[in-house]
C-alpha cells in the first residue's frame, strides 16, 4: 500500500548497474553480522579474545549488536557500533 519497487521499472541493464554498485555494501553487511554473531554466541575463545582487544583499544566493554530482521533499526545500530569500534573490529579480524 503506497510502497512502489522502483526496480520492478528498470530495465535489465539498470538492474544489473544497480545490483553491482550495492554489491560491496552488502559484503561488508554480511562480513560484519557474521562478526557479531560469531562474537556473541562464542563464550569461550572470541568473546574473550573481543573483550581482550576492546580493552587494549581503550573502548568500553560492549558487544556488537546483532542485526535481526524484524528488530527495526538494528542494521543501523550495528553499524553505528561497528564504526565506533573499527580498530578492535580490524583486529579481531587481522589475517582471516
């Protein structure tokens, strides 16, 4: 109701232009879920390794939280912590 695809109007070629410029987007989205729910849902070695890095990053103790679907604003708030906490990002994920 009231809600138009606008790709449904592309043509082929637009759609295509279209799906390769978010493609980078949505590797990093899909890198970054990965991360936190990897994160969260390992008691043992990487939430100790996280809290370990976070510390020596001079950053609060937190968690990434985790994008779900049917929480509204999730995605942005995974990002919003993600950004803040790149440097312990990056290093937890340094050589994989």
């Amino acid at each position: 109701e009231g809600f138009v695809d606008e790709r449904d109007e592309m043509g082929e070629d637009e759609r295509e232009e279209l799906e390769a410029s978010i493609a980078p987007v949505k590797a990093v989205l899909t890198k970054i879920r990965t991360i936190a729910y990897k994160i969260l849902f390992s008691s043992t070695i990487l939430l100790l390794a996280w809290n370990q890095i976070v510390e020596s990053c001079g950053l609060p103790p937190r968690v990434l939280p985790r994008d779900v679907r049917t929480r509204w604003n999730s995605t942005y708030k995974m990002l919003e912590v993600a950004l803040k906490y790149k440097d312990a990002v990056e290093k937890i994920t340094a050589g994989k």
